[in-house]
C-alpha cells in the first residue's frame, strides 16, 4: 500500500467544498461589493469636490471663520453623541448600497448553484469525488447565506471607515478636529452589529435560499424562470378566485408571506418586516441614539413565529434540492 | 475468482425505451473491459448504472455496494472520466489538485504532481485556457494520481488528435493500470484499444449480444481470406459476415472449426470492428 493523503474528515472536507464556491464564484462575491464600494466611495469623492467647487464659486466659506469649530465647541455631550450617531449611519450608508448587491448574488448564486454545472456538465466530475450530495448542497447554503453575507461586511465596514475618513479630512480643511471628530463614531459597535446580523439573515433567508436551489436542481432549464414564475402564477390563480378568502385572509397575504417571502428573503433587512409585524415596532432611542441595527433589534426577528416557520420550510425545500441533486440524471 | 462488478437482471426504462433490458455480467478484478455499442446502446446508462449515477432495476454490486445505497463509499474506490471537457472552466490546475488532494483519501498528491511536470499545464493556469487534449491531461493526472480500484472511462478521448489519444491509452498502462485495477473503456475509436483490452463486450439495444475474453474472441471467431473460384465452398459453412476486398472474398466465421478454415484459405483473427460491424448489421436500418 502507498502512502496516502491523511484522511479528510467531514468538516475539512466542507471548507474545501465552500472554498471550491469562492473560487467558482469569486466575481458575485468578493468583485461585486468591492467594486459597489468602491463606486459608492467616488460618488461621495464627486459629492464633496462638487459641494467644494459650489462654496467657493459663491464665496461660502464655511469654517474659515472657524464658525464651525465654534459650533463643535459649543456642543455639550448629548449633541456630540448625535454627531457620532450621523457619523454611524454615514457608515451605514455605504452597507446599504452593498446589500442590495448582496442581494441579487445570493439570489442568482442560489439560482445557479445546482444548475449550471448539470448544464455545463461539470457535475460529472464533481460526482466522480467521494462528496456526499448533502456536502455539496450544504456547501453551497453555506456559502451563500454565511460566505457571502460576511465578506459583504468586511468590504462595507472598509467602504464605510473610507468614506468616514474623506469626509473628517474635508471638515479638517475647514478647521474641524478631524479625530475628534472620527471619536465620536462607533466603528466597532457597527461592525459587531453587522457581523451579529448574520445568524438572523441565515435563519430568515433559508426558506428563499431552499427554494432557489430546489429550483437549480430541479429545472432542466431555465432555472430563473421556474422559480419566479411558479410562486406569481400562483399568486395569480389564487388573486383571481379569490382562494385565500376560505382560509379569511386576504390575497396580500399570499404575496407577502408566500411570494415575497419565498424569492427574495435573501436581500438582507427582510427580517425587519417580522418585527413590525408582530408589534415589535422600531424604536429609535434618543439616548442611544439612531442604533436601528443593534442586535436587540435586529434579533428580536427570533422570537417571530415567520422566521421559524421559514426556517422549517427552507429545511424542507434544501432536503428536496438534495434529493434531486442525487437523483437528477441529464447530464 | 474476484467480481469487481457483478450485474444481474439489470434494467433500466426510459419512458417506453429499454436502455437495459434484464442484463447480466460479471467483471473480474484485473481486467480491461471495453464495452462496445452502437449510438444509444445502453453504454452510457450502463456505466451510469455502476456508477450511481442513475436508478435502476435489478441487482447490481460494485466490490460489494450497492451504487444506489453506498454512492459515497463507492466512490473512494472508483473513478470516473465521463467524456472529454467536465472539468469546470474556472478550475486553476493549482486549485484542482489542491481541492482533490483535500477531498479524496486516495489521493497521491506527488504522483499527480510528476505526471503533471510532463505536460505543459502550468499551475495557474485555468481549465478555459486550455485545449481539449490539455483537458483530458489534467484530468487524467488527477484520475491516475487516485488509488482506486475501479475506473471507468466513457469516450475519454473524444475529439482528441491521434496524438493525444495514443498517449492517454499509454499513460494509463504504463502508469496505472496493474492486476489489482480494473478499467472499463467505451469509445467508438476500437481500434485503438483492442490491443489493450482484456475483455469485450458488446452491447445492442440494451442488450448484452457478445461478452468474451480476447483470447477466447480469437477462438471463436475466424476471418477468412479466398478467391472468387472458392467462395461458394465458403458460403457453405455460413459465415456470419463477407466482404470483397479486391477480389478476394473475407468471410466471418463463428464457431466454425479452424482446420476446416484453414483448408479453404488463408485465416486469421478478425479485428474488433469487423466482428462489431458484422454483429451490428441492421442496427440502424
């Protein structure tokens, strides 16, 4: 007997299958943010040189007087707190356009995932490793509702402390300290409750990410197109004679928990709308002031009954892709 | 005797065609089987079949699994090159051997990485940038790095230049292959690997019509070589085949006594797509 690799175990074995997805999919997941953050960060660039441009044209001099820094000055503690609370959403703001991003790579990640190498043929070689079908389907809800979703983060939270910098170095052309300033914003806070995010979008994108795979490996073709237009030509029948009226619910119901909730629960947020629904309503805190992504926000999602029926679902929906992920044999 | 693949009663139905219809063989450990068929056989299912690739019929043992049941188990002693180019194109030759190395228990790491110092493929370079023949090379340095007892090959070198192809056949039994292995090869190209095989086995409408051992084919099947002036004598012993070659008349024999043959004309072993094409005639009619 020759001497062989080391036997792989189960959880190295499912780092390399994630891994084996960012390489696949290196473009939607690392590119994509990237490049959104980067677009983000020279919109701002083009905002502050515009807004430079327009105050000197018409002789605005803001600062120069060192009216703005007599305005810091005079600031007590509960004014400075609101300052690092804009400083924090300015933060924020550079997340969001990134999670919009998100959203559409998850979403035709999911799509894709057990379609295009049955399409591509490439199954054939990946089913001629020792790989459970459970490791690879796993591997790939893995990838899209952890992976994905975490180097999101990291690349917003690196926007956002960049665009934080370019507007403190601004203000300090106009005599604002710029660190004092910069004190005032919370970047660690932010990035805890971004990262402390991720279970919940796990959790609450599981019933759309389950439905998309079952989907991708599913459909012989167009993948896309079985997906959306089942769920809305439902949603259709059941408008038109008026189904959900036996079980005293309004046809918006089917849309919104069934449509809506089944397609695009992978874009980040949605768990919000459980929270609101179910009376627990955004409460904006002066005193801790506009920290709507703290995690006691962002959890209370836990105790809805809409993320754990969703979660039951999204278990379902993933054995089911497993099950044709075995057994799909067009290739 | 040790069965690496034992079939028996195997079937397989799609919609109102048999792809297999109540098929039974048995492939000894050591062997090089080519299976060997007409479009739309059964070939492929066949392979699928013993691969796990797809449900079925019957009873069917691969070194003792199931395919059906133990797939995963399976396929640490198995492997398989489905036809050229399945290898994805965003894979680097680098993160290929990485991802096996990593993934199969029976992975050579070293053996992979000398076949690989033979070819041109260069590390980074990806699967997209290559031509087929390159494609083929890699997978089969990934393949032959694999101590597995079973390989399976459907039309491995399909769309391959001659020269790719004679070194893919070379490559694996220099490198490869030894009695404890077993491979089974289809392709269309037989006469490139009849000098290899061990076993024959072909296969018409899903089912199996000739399973033999290339000694034992020579046995029983003659070719015979006469003139016009003794064809009729020929024609008498019912050959199963015939055809004019400048003149002279080549008769296929089976089961016909050699000595019997041999008084007629001059006699020899029929070429494996000779006895295919006589044993396939009115396939596609």
């Amino acid at each position: 007997m020759k001497t062989l690799a080391p036997k792989s175990s189960s959880l190295t074995n499912m780092y390399w299958l994630v891994k084996r997805e960012f390489w696949e999919n290196r473009g939607g997941f690392l590119w994509a943010p990237v490049i959104t953050g980067g677009v983000f960060l020279l919109l701002n660039l083009m905002g502050i040189i515009t807004a430079e441009v327009l105050g000197a044209r018409h002789g605005i001099h803001f600062g120069a007087s060192g009216e703005l820094s007599n305005v810091m000055s005079r600031m007590d503690a509960g004014d400075m707190s609101k300052v690092g609370m804009v400083l924090d959403v300015a933060m924020y703001s550079s997340m969001a356009l990134i999670t919009v991003v998100l959203g559409f790579v998850v979403f035709f990640y999911c799509l894709g995932a057990l379609y295009d190498d049955r399409r591509d043929r490439s199954i054939l070689f990946w089913k001629s490793l020792p790989i459970s079908d459970t490791g690879t389907v796993l591997s790939k809800v893995l990838s899209a509702t952890v992976l994905a979703p975490a180097i999101a983060v990291v690349v917003g939270l690196v926007a956002g402390m960049a665009q934080l910098l370019m507007v403190a170095i601004t203000l300090s052309f106009h005599g604002v300290n710029v660190w004092q300033l910069l004190m005032q914003a919370h970047p660690f806070r932010v990035m805890g409750n971004l990262l402390g995010y991720i279970p919940v979008y796990v959790l609450w994108a599981l019933p759309s990410a389950g439905w998309l795979l079952l989907c991708s490996a599913w459909a012989r073709s167009k993948p896309f197109l079985w997906a959306v237009a089942l769920p809305v030509a439902t949603g259709l029948l059941i408008t038109w004679f008026g189904i959900m009226g036996l079980f005293n619910l309004p046809s918006t119901w089917f849309w919104k928990e069934i449509v809506l909730r089944g397609l695009f629960s992978v874009f980040p947020g949605g768990s919000f709308t459980a929270n609101t629904g179910s009376g627990h309503a955004l409460v904006i805190n002066d005193g801790d002031g506009l920290d709507v992504m703290n995690l006691g926000q962002s959890w209370a999602a836990m105790t809805t009954a809409n993320l754990w029926i969703g979660v039951a679902i999204g278990i379902g929906l993933i054995v089911g892709a497993i099950w044709f992920r075995r057994w799909r044999d067009d290739s | 005797m040790n069965a690496v693949v034992t079939a028996s009663g195997l079937s397989k139905h799609y919609k109102n065609t048999a792809a297999l219809d109540n098929v039974s063989f048995t492939i000894p450990s050591g062997r090089i089987v080519g299976l060997i068929g007409p479009n739309g056989a059964g070939k492929t299912t066949a392979l699928k079949a013993i691969l796990g690739l797809t449900p079925f019929d019957g009873q069917l043992s691969v070194m003792g699994m199931d395919p059906r049941t133990d797939r995963n188990k399976l396929m640490e002693q198995v492997c398989f090159i489905a036809d050229v180019a399945v290898l994805p194109r965003w894979l680097k030759v680098r993160d290929a051997v990485d991802f096996v190395a990593h993934i199969h228990p029976r992975f050579d790491r070293a053996k992979c990485e000398a076949l690989l110092k033979r070819t041109k493929l260069t590390p980074d370079q990806r699967v997209k940038q290559m031509s087929k023949g390159m494609i083929v090379q890699l997978h089969l340095a990934l393949v032959m790095a694999i101590d597995a007892r079973l390989l399976v090959l459907d039309e491995p070198t399909l769309g391959l230049d001659i020269l790719y192809r004679k070194q893919f056949y070379q490559n694996l039994l220099e490198d490869y292959f030894d009695e404890d292995k077993t491979i089974i090869v289809t392709t269309h190209q037989v006469e490139e690997i009849e000098h290899i095989l061990t076993d024959l086995m072909f296969i018409r409408d899903g089912k199996i019509v000739l399973n033999t051992e290339m000694e034992a084919m020579g046995e029983r099947f003659i070719e015979l070589m006469v003139g016009a002036d003794r064809a009729d004598a020929a024609r008498a012993l019912r050959p199963i085949d015939e055809r004019t070659v400048f003149g002279k008349s080549i008769f296929l024999f089976d089961g016909v006594e050699r000595a019997r043959l041999e008084a007629l004309g001059e006699t020899r072993r029929p070429s494996v797509s000779d006895l295919f094409v006589a044993t396939m005639k009115g396939t596609y009619a």
